[in-house]
C-alpha cells in the first residue's frame, strides 16, 4: 500500500480539494508545466468562444440556464429583450436585432474568450508546486514512515472520540494536517539529500571518502530517528483513541443496558424478591459509572497524547 500525496496545509481548501482529485496527473515540482502562450488561448478555444457568441446574444435564456436562478431569470429577461421587437415589428425588428447583434457578438467573442483559456488543474499545479509532495519522490524507510504517519492521523481523524468532539482542545483539523506536512517535507529532503550524497561520492567508498560522509551520514540519521519518534507519538495518540473510543462503545452499551433495569428490578422484586438478585441487576448501572469514569480517563490520555504534537507543529 502507497502512502498518498501530502499538501501544505496553508493551500486553500478548494483548490487542494482539486489537486488531491487529479493526485495521479501531478508532476514532479520541478516537472510543473510552464505558462501557456497567450494564457492557453489557442485555435480551439477561439473556436469554442465563436459558437457561443451567438448563443449569449440571440438565446440568452439557454445560456444561463445551468448558472441557477437568478441567472436564469436574467436569461428570461434578455431574451424577452431579443424576441419583443421581433414580435413587434416583424422583420424591421429582425433586422434591429441582426445590426444590434453583430457587435453584441463581437463582446461576447471577447468576454468568453477571456474568460477561457488555461483549464484550472495546470494552474494550480504551477501556482502550488512547492506545495505538495508525492510518495514517488520518497525512498529507502521514507514511504513507509509517511504511510505510518497518515494511517496514524487517520484514525485520529475517524475515530468515534473525535466525532464527538471530546478531542476538541487538540484541533485535529488543524494539528494533524500541519504534522503530515512536516513530516513529509522532512522525508522528501533526507531523499533528496540521499540521491546527492551518492551522486557526489560517485560510487566510490573508500576510507577517505567514508570518513568525509561520516558527519553528513550522522546528520541524516540524527533527522530520519527525529522523524520516526514524531511519528511514533502520532500512533501513540491514535492508540490511545482507539482505546477511548473502545471505552465510549462499552459505555453507551452499559447505558442501553440499564435503561431496561427498572423492568428486570421489577420482575425479580415480584417474583424471587431477593435482594441480592436485585443487587445483581443494579452492578450494571455500577459497571457504566466505572466504564465512564474510565472513559473520561481515556479521553484525557489521547487528548494529552495529541496536545503533546501542537507545540512541534510549525
């Protein structure tokens, strides 16, 4: 299993909802596909805006009509505005409407035309190239350390605990996406430090050479074992969710139980009358104070296992 493309939390939410949907089509950063002559304007789209011109001008309402209400109504309007004359007037409307339309259409040309152009997903790969980086980019233990990382904060994110919002104070919305970033950008330059180590040794290894990659090889590992205990407190904080999450299930079953405790408690008094067999039937509602008692403690524990991450998150 592959780990999945890691983006910069700072990238707005819609155009990195874009870039995740298209995660196959992205380049390396330094592949991002250069600007377009003429901002991707070419004989096809020119083509595209001379069909619709005349749309917009003689068929407003059909124009308009996928943009939703108040588009369509404005489309209405235009074309009762386009056919009146003609209704009116007969042919000298439809000539009206044949002289007012010539240069209509030339604007409509225009506007459409400058309003194509490039398609979004090559712009915002350009615009954010810097800001994301692909599983391919990554070797050696890296994927699997980013694999860890994500599987980690989803579970995190799905778990029961934090839908219910008793994780709140560690804002794992906010947390968590800062701490893949990281964690991914600090794999990707370990890689990229990697591949340049080699290529600068240029296979050799001899004593000499081994002893000047010493310092490099201890830097690159002092950073990869920083990077494996921030992932280890990611999984740390994940099982301790579980095990809240665990906890809340046990909880809200012992509850289901004890809602029918009245009518066992009444059964028993009007047959066996025995309080001890009463006392049996009240150790549930015991058990789901102890359970939620040691709820609330589990709870305490992910959250301090997740507050534990905010202040390393950048």
């Amino acid at each position: 299993m592959m780990p999945r493309v890691v983006f910069d939390p700072d990238i707005p939410e819609a155009a990195r909802d874009v870039l995740a949907a298209n995660a196959p089509l992205l380049p390396h950063p330094s592949a991002a596909p250069p600007p377009p002559r003429f901002g991707g304007r070419g004989f096809q789209t020119a083509t595209l805006a001379a069909i619709q011109a005349p749309i917009w001008v003689y068929l407003p309402a059909v124009a308009c009509w996928q943009y939703g209400k108040w588009a369509r109504l404005v489309g209405i309007a235009a074309e009762a505005a386009v056919i009146t004359p003609i209704a009116l007037f007969g042919l000298t409307g439809f000539a009206l409407n044949m002289v007012l339309g010539v240069p209509l259409q030339i604007i409509a040309f225009l506007v459409v035309l400058l309003l194509s152009g490039e398609p979004e997903l090559p712009k915002l790969i350009r615009r954010h190239k810097d800001g994301y980086i692909r599983p391919e980019e990554l070797d050696g233990p890296a994927p699997d350390l980013l694999l860890r990382a994500q599987a980690a904060a989803n579970g995190v994110i799905r778990s029961e605990v934090n839908q219910e919002g008793l994780l709140d104070e560690v804002r794992n919305t906010v947390t968590l996406p800062r701490q893949l970033w990281d964690i991914a950008r600090t794999l990707a330059e370990l890689t990229r430090l990697h591949d340049e180590q080699l290529q600068r040794t240029m296979g050799l290894s001899t004593p000499r050479v081994e002893e000047a990659l010493r310092p490099q090889r201890k830097a690159l590992n002092l950073a990869t074992e920083s990077v494996i205990k921030r992932v280890e407190a990611l999984e740390r904080y994940a099982a301790r969710t579980r095990a809240a999450d665990q906890a809340l299930l046990e909880l809200r079953a012992l509850h289901n139980l004890a809602e029918g405790n009245d009518a066992y408690r009444d059964l028993l008094a009007r047959t066996v009358r025995d309080d001890l067999a009463i006392a049996e039937i009240d150790d549930l509602t015991e058990r789901a104070r102890q359970i939620e008692e040691a709820l609330h403690d589990s709870v305490e524990q992910a959250r301090r296992a997740g507050l534990s991450l905010v202040p390393q998150a950048s």
